[in-house]
C-alpha cells in the first residue's frame, strides 16, 4: 500500500500491517474514501480487495 524508508531501502507496508494497528481499519476506510474521492478508483479497488481477503471491512 504505501513505502516505508528506512535508511536505502523502502520497505512495503501492507494492508494487513496496517489493519494490525490500533485504528488501522479505520485509516484504511479512511484512504480508501479519500482515493474515490480524487477519482483514483483503482487504488481503493485494491485496498479493498486486500481488507475483504483479511475479512476486515
């Protein structure tokens, strides 16, 4: 979903990771709403896709 810079590396930071945090489905819910919202609809697909294949909606 997003990177992580960690010195020369980036690091992926995962739906799942995310959703593992305390108000993480919340920030995920949030994301996904600000994307539809500047019409990058193929971004909050995924997102969601990940959340339903987590089951955490």
């Amino acid at each position: 979903m997003s990177y992580e810079q960690n010195g020369m590396h980036r690091r992926r930071i995962s739906v799942a990771d995310i959703a593992g945090e305390p108000g993480g489905i919340e920030a995920l819910q949030r994301r996904v709403h600000e994307l539809r919202s500047n019409g990058i609809d193929f971004a909050a697909n995924a997102i969601e896709r990940e959340m339903a294949a987590l089951n955490v909606q």
